[in-house]
C-alpha cells in the first residue's frame, strides 16, 4: 500500500506527499491536465510541441537544464492524448531548486520567436524521423482517424498534419499556455525521504502566488458507436506484411477495464500467451505479435497487431487472430490460465511500487482519473475478474463491426 498526505493550495494546485525514507533520491512529477485531445482540430501538435517549449527557458531561468544539473538532477517529459507530464529527480537536499525550476515555467514560459523555432524544428525534424522515415512508423497516422471519427483521439499526438506545428505562431503558443499551464490544471507529486510540512511550506513559497486561470471546461464530442467494419490497405517499402485489427473498448474508469485489460495479457504477455504459442510457435504464421490496451482516460482501443511470415496470405493471417479471440468469446479460458495473468499483473504493480519516480507519476494519474487513493484498489480490482466478465467484455468488444483494420504491405 502507498501511503500519501494530500491538499490543495488556495489557486487550485492538487499536491501529494508520499514519504519513502529507503532512497535519498526525491521525484517530482507536474502532471498538467491538457493532452492532444484537446486541441483546436485545425491546430494539432500544441500539447507535443509544448513539452518541447517548456524547457526553452522561463521568466526568470534562461536555461532549465544547466541549474538542475549543477545539483545533480535529471528530468524528462512525455505527452500523450489525455495528458502532458513533467518529471525530474534529485538529491533530497537539493529539492527547493526544482521548487524554483518547476514553479518559475508554470508562471510565465519565455515566448521568444527564437525558442519557438528551435523547438518547432525539433517537433518537425521528430516527425520525418518517428513517423515518416522508419518503417510502420505512419501505423497510428493511419489507424487513428480510421477508428475514431468524431472524438479528438482521431489524430496522433504529433498532431494531424505538421503543417499546424510548421504554422504555429506566437499568439498561438501563448494562448494555448495561459489556457492549460495553471496550478489549477496541474497535480504535484513528490515522492521521497520528506515531510509533508516541508513540502507545504515549498509549495506555498514557490507555487501558491503563481494566480489561477480561467481553464476550459472539457467538452469533448463523443464517439459513436462503430456500427461498421472498416478497412484501410497501404503499400509501404517495409519488411515485411503486418496487420493492426483496432477494436473498440471501454475508458479507464470503466468497472470493465481491468478485465478488459487482463485479455490482453493473456493474449499476448510473453511467449506463454496464447498469440505467441498457437500462431508464431505452431502455426507459424507471424513473426511477431501482440495485444494491448491505449489505457484512455475516454473510450480507447483494443489493439492487436502482427507481423507476417514471408509467404503467409493477410487473410489467413486475419483469420488466424479471429480464430483465438472466437476462442475466447466461447470461454475458452481455464482458472490456471486466468490466475496465471493476474499473478503477473500483481507482480508488476508491486514491482512499479519501489521505484519513487514511479510512486510519483502513478499517484498523479489515479489523482486525474478521480481519486489517488484508487491506487491502492489495483490488485483487488484485477483479483475480482471472473471468467465469465472476460467472456461477456470479449463477446462484446470482438466483434467485425466494432472493428477497423490496415493492412500494411510491402511495396
């Protein structure tokens, strides 16, 4: 069990504590409630370019890097559809500097025209190199708006078209910053050897006089029911035939998404799953597979995705992956092979529990999803999955017209 103090600074700043007196590494994680979803459809990119920016420099501190390095830090980021997260470690003793850092970019970011177009031509020079000059690496540029046709989830998080981040001007950026980058938006999360006191009187000191914004109220369209099979074929220079079957599933909240969640693993969680044994040992029909969940905060995907064996047809391949998701619909599934993938989940969720890095960007989620005491419930919510609740979810998820499916062939 993660124990953790909770409160909020009187501009709306969410701040959990978690004491772990084992490291004398502290983590801090700024979680801001802003992801590709919520862009302007006619402006993508903004949330992916924004991670990008945030380490351009802020009021008072040219260049973010240099003093955290000085005292011994690291720090990342990441952006996906539903959120955009900051992290960073340190020595404990060091830990008002990331206070300083992570406060004074919160407050006022240095718009200049010349960060911007640093880091513009990083997004756009990401771009070429993730999603256009490697292979498969256009699978979700494809895939995306082929499953989703109303809900912003629609485009990657690199945006729809790179023209919206090679356009981006510096009105746009400051607007998209002084709607989303507000203490009110964002949760702080420290985790390490420290007090709750002491990081009340910091948060207090360095983020309580930074004043809240007028945030959006999230309106998202909802997607609607897929009533459909949909197909999309591209010829691409790859080595070798691959298929992505996207289905249809519930949201992270959802009572069915642990269970949803334990299909994929017993599907495709190492080379004792049932995709590896039955179509890459015996049949022998790919190369590689797997299954997995997107974990959306809204509705996401089911997603199974394989490569073919040189000379093996796309529809007896499609076939093949159709063939073990009928099995499971038909409760196919044995105690032993359902206890098997909830002691492996229980294992990993007690294993993400000793790091404090990732105490600290966990307890932000569960806090954006609803409740950071939810973190705590994980291995009872995967404990209390029936059979039968798998057999019902797969009945219901994999189905043909719930379905969109490319195929990517080599040209």
């Amino acid at each position: 069990m993660i124990k953790f103090d909770k409160f909020t600074l009187n501009n709306g700043l969410r701040v959990i504590v978690h004491k772990d007196k084992s490291t004398p590494i502290v983590a801090i994680n700024i979680l801001y409630d802003v992801g590709s979803r919520d862009e302007n459809p006619n402006k993508t990119g903004f949330a992916h370019l924004f991670e990008h920016l945030m380490f351009g420099g802020s009021r008072n501190i040219p260049v973010y890097d240099k003093p955290l390095q000085q005292v011994g830090g690291e720090n990342n980021a990441f952006t996906n559809s539903n959120i955009t997260n900051y992290y960073l470690t340190l020595p404990k003793d060091n830990i008002e500097t990331a206070f300083w850092l992570e406060s004074d970019r919160m407050l006022s970011l240095n718009f200049s025209k010349k960060s911007l177009n640093v880091q513009r031509n990083v997004v756009i020079e990401e771009y070429k190199q993730r999603y256009l000059n490697q292979p498969y690496g256009d699978v979700w540029l494809m895939l995306r708006p082929l499953a989703y046709k109303k809900h912003p989830y629609r485009w990657a998080t690199i945006g729809k078209d790179i023209s919206h981040i090679e356009n981006a001007n510096l009105d746009d950026v400051k607007d998209f910053f002084n709607k989303y980058y507000a203490p009110n938006n964002a949760i702080l999360t420290i985790a390490g050897d420290v007090e709750t006191e002491q990081i009340k009187k910091l948060a207090k000191k360095w983020f309580e006089p930074i004043e809240k914004r007028s945030v959006p109220v999230r309106n998202l369209p909802v997607e609607p029911e897929q009533t459909e099979k949909r197909e999309m074929s591209v010829k691409k220079n790859v080595p070798f035939n691959a298929i992505y079957k996207a289905y249809h599933m519930c949201s992270h909240n959802d009572k069915n998404y642990h269970a949803t969640d334990l299909i994929s693993d017993i599907l495709a969680n190492g080379k004792s799953s049932r995709l590896y044994q039955s179509l890459v040992k015996k049949q022998k029909k790919f190369s590689n597979i797997d299954a997995y969940i997107t974990g959306d905060t809204d509705n996401g995907l089911f997603v199974i995705t394989g490569q073919l064996i040189k000379g093996v047809k796309m529809d007896v391949a499609e076939k093949s992956i159709e063939n073990e998701l009928t099995l499971i619909k038909n409760n196919d599934i044995t105690e032993y092979e359902l206890t098997k993938v909830k002691n492996k989940v229980e294992t990993i969720l007690e294993l993400s529990e000793i790091n404090v890095l990732n105490k600290a960007m966990n307890l932000s989620f569960y806090e954006l999803l609803g409740n950071a005491e939810d973190i705590n419930l994980e291995t009872e919510k995967y404990s209390k999955v029936s059979i039968e609740q798998i057999k019902n979810i797969a009945n219901n998820i994999f189905k043909e017209t719930n379905c969109s499916t490319l195929y990517y062939t080599i040209l």
